[in-house]
C-alpha cells in the first residue's frame, strides 16, 4: 500500500485529556483511508501541564503519569489512554510516529546562579554586556516523579542558554560554561547563529546530556515500540547530535526507526539539501518549500503558472527525502509561522501530493476532521478560527490506496491546468488527474492500451461526464473552473 502519514493534532486542538481517546476511536476510519503512519503531538509534560501543547518540554518521561506542573494528564490525555491508542493502531498495522522535542527544556524546578553574557537578539554571536551572574530556574529535579524511571538531574551546565534572569527583563542569555562560552555550530548564519531558540536551551556538547537523551529514547521505544520520530526545530539543534542520535537508536532498538525533521526553510531548497547532506541521509525532511508554493498559489489564484508547482522544491529535487504536506500546526491561522493554504486550493494540493509518484504525503488532522478554536489575544481581541475539512479528502485518499500506482505520465504544458495519468499495476487499476486554477478545462492524456473501450467516471463526482478510452488508450478528461477531478475505470 501507498505509505501516507496523518498528523493527527493541530495547535489548538481540544484538551481536557480527549486525544489520545479519540485516535483510539478512529482507527478503523484511517485504515479504511489507507493511513500507513499518524504522527502524534508531543505526549510528556509541558511547563503548562494540562494545557501544553507538548512543544514546552518539562519532563520526558512523564507521559501524563505524575502529578506535576498542576495536573496528572498531558493536554491529551493520561499515560494509559496513551499507550491504548497506540496499541489499538498498532493491531490495524498502523505505524506511530512521535515527536521528538530535544533543543530546549521549559519550567526548571529551583534557581541556579552562573556566568552569563548578553547576546543581541538579531545577532546572537554579538556580545551586549560584561560577563555576569544571573539567576535562572536551570535545575530539573522533577519532584513529582521522584527519580523514577530515571535519576538524571538537569542543571546550568545542560544548557548553552536562557532567556529568564530573575530580577531582569527578558533577553537572550549565553550561559558560560564549561562545555563551551560560543553557541553549537549551525549549517546557516540567519540571526548570526540560530543555536538558541526559546527557554532553556539544551547544550548538546555536554556528553553526560547525550547519554542521558540517548538512555531516554531508549527507554521511550521500549515502552511504545514506536516506529518513527517527528524531530522538532532542527534549525537550533547541532546537526552532529541528531546524527549520533539517531544511530544510537537504531542500534538500540534493533529497528530502522523512520525519522523526519522539521528544517522550516520555505523557499530555501539548498538549506533543506546541505542538512540532508550534513546528516548522511540519516532523517527525511518536510518539504517547506512546497507547502510555501501552495500557499503562493492558493493567494495568486489563475495568475499563478501551475508548472512551477514544484519548482525549488525537496519532492522534486530529493522525493526519497521528502515528506510533502499542505499544512501543518505552524502554518494554520494565528500562528508565528502562519501561512494557510486558502481552502479553494487544498483539493487542488492534496491531489498533487497524494496522487503521484514522489514524496512521502502528511495530511493534516484539521483537513480531515475540521476544526474550530478562538485564540484569546493578550490584548483582550480574542479571534475565531473555522476551519473546513477538504472537499473530496476521503475520496482523494481512497484513490491514492487504490489507484496511484504505477507508471506516471505528467501533461504539465499548461500554465493553468496540469494533468497527469497512473497507469497501475497488476493489483491496482489506474487513475487520471487534472486540475486547474482559472478555467474548466478538457485534457487529452494517454492512460495506456489496457484501458481501450473502458469508460472511466470522476471519483470526486465534479463531473457527470464519462470518459471513453480509444484503442491506442487516450482519454479526454475535464476538469471544472478552478478544480480537480480525479477520474479511474469503472
């Protein structure tokens, strides 16, 4: 089957402890869609307990089992509904992916004094101040544990740097320790070096943190059995350390783990190739730049030329590397990365990485299910988000675990409609793509000799025309004025 991986959260998804209950709910819908992989949200604690959504990283291994910063349960849900889920999707031979939170750690437990400078914000290899002593909350003893599980302690020599000083406004502090007074080396100089990123920043020049990060996925795939990881904010992560990481992993577990990185570079393929390239090809990466030219094309409407769909692109350039995707949680409405796909163009981006050969697709849980949030702003001007699922996903996922196989014919000639033809295998009977952003339009592709004297009828019922194949296995195939249509044999 066509391996096709859901994120199954977005920001503002519900809390109340009701994720993980309902991934456990859903699991004969997405094996029915032919969802191979779903990619959980961060499942430990959070600085904000019940609340977080996982990216604040407290404890790793209190997977809503401690009480501990004000509640037992993560946002979505306890450790047992988490590792339910997880076995409910298992026997559907589902494969679970979880995200990997490992740059910063959030919501110290005691103060420390150290040595520390100022850095600018806009350049942090730009001194601002004398060294001095600051005081931060750097120590994790994480009492409501009480070392169970493990007996690691976190203090200032972990971390590279804060942001907290008590008694100071909020700045970007580099700790001086003794693991090093510079930040780790980055693969680009944006923000003169982007090491440090929020919280507290974790020094992975520290080997005493490697081994204990290393102990940690260990322990996490022994108990979960998980079969790939989700890794956070590579762009402020060594890339030396993710690639020990992952080895040791791999090693430990006796599996070859699948791992996607998260290097948000839209528009910037060379950065995307040059850490595929530092990192031997040891993760995937999602492709940015793609989801960048969606959300383009989705604002530019019938001026944009629909050949240059994935130019610059990783599903182009690199698709063994590449996880494709039309949005994810940073890109939805209200958040610092905000960049929608405008709903008219989703069935449209959907097709285009569901229904071809290249790349490794992620739907996103909102564009399957829906969503609705309001985002309470500080200034008292709260905003109401209404998201609709796609018109056609289901019916677009269904082609893909039915008809998106074998030998792909692209018809890219026209600025504002592509078409392309699958031709199937011998388990699977083809399918037939055109989609356009200004006109409707009637596209002459070839499907191959095999489906002469066959009619073949739009599965996303745009069309109630049925298509007659010729002997030599040629179709005409219309789409409708800023459309898709998806047409297979009867």
């Amino acid at each position: 089957m066509n391996a096709t991986m859901i994120q199954f959260f977005h920001w503002y998804s519900e809390g109340n402890g009701k994720l993980w209950k309902e991934a456990e709910q859903q699991v004969s819908h997405l094996a029915k869609l032919g969802i191979t992989s779903v990619w959980f949200p961060p499942a430990y604690k959070g600085t904000n307990g019940g609340y977080s959504v996982g990216y604040d990283a407290y404890d790793l291994y209190d997977l809503g089992e401690f009480d501990q910063k004000g509640s037992l349960p993560t946002k979505y849900g306890t450790h047992d509904d988490y590792l339910k889920a997880i076995k409910a999707l298992k026997k559907q031979d589902i494969n679970i992916i979880v995200d990997i939170v490992l740059g910063h750690k959030a919501g110290g437990d005691e103060l420390e004094k150290f040595k520390a400078v100022k850095v600018d914000e806009n350049n942090r290899e730009k001194i601002i101040s004398d060294v001095m002593e600051i005081e931060s909350y750097t120590k994790f003893t994480f009492p409501g544990r009480g070392k169970k599980y493990s007996d690691f302690e976190w203090n200032f020599n972990c971390f590279s740097g804060v942001d907290y000083a008590e008694g100071m406004d909020s700045h970007i502090f580099k700790i001086q320790s003794e693991y090093g007074n510079d930040w780790e080396e980055m693969i680009d100089d944006e923000k003169g070096n982007y090491d440090y990123l929020m919280y507290n920043d974790i020094e992975h020049r520290n080997p005493f943190v490697r081994e204990e990060l290393n102990s940690w996925a260990e322990w996490y795939f022994e108990l979960t059995d998980f079969d790939g990881v989700r890794l956070d904010a590579l762009k402020h992560i060594s890339f030396d350390f993710y690639k020990e990481w992952l080895t040791m992993l791999r090693s430990n577990s006796g599996k070859n783990i699948f791992a996607v990185g998260e290097y948000w570079a839209p528009g910037q393929l060379s950065l995307l190739q040059k850490y595929i390239d530092v990192t031997e090809g040891c993760m995937s990466l999602f492709d940015s730049s793609l989801q960048n030219n969606f959300h383009t094309a989705s604002n530019e409407g019938s001026s944009y030329d629909l050949r240059r769909i994935f130019d610059e692109t990783l599903t182009q350039a690199d698709p063994m590397h590449s996880v494709s995707l039309v949005d994810n949680h940073d890109t939805q409405p209200l958040q610092d990365l905000e960049a929608p796909v405008e709903a008219w163009f989703k069935p449209l981006a959907y097709a285009l990485i569901l229904l071809r050969e290249s790349g490794y697709p992620c739907v996103f849980y909102p564009d399957l299910y829906g969503a609705h949030y309001t985002d309470k702003g500080g200034d008292g001007n709260d905003q109401e988000i209404f998201l609709e699922k796609v018109d056609g996903i289901e019916e677009l996922l269904t082609a893909r675990k039915d008809h998106a196989y074998g030998a792909q014919r692209d018809y890219f000639e026209d600025a504002n409609c592509l078409g392309w033809t699958r031709e199937g295998d011998d388990e699977h009977s083809g399918c037939a793509v055109v989609l356009s952003n200004k006109d409707a339009y009637t596209k002459p592709m070839e499907m191959g000799k095999r489906y002469s004297g066959k009619e073949f009828y739009d599965l996303l019922n745009r069309s109630n025309e049925k298509v007659m194949i010729d002997d030599n296995g040629w179709g005409n195939f219309p789409v409708p004025a800023g459309n898709v249509s998806v047409w297979i044999s009867e």
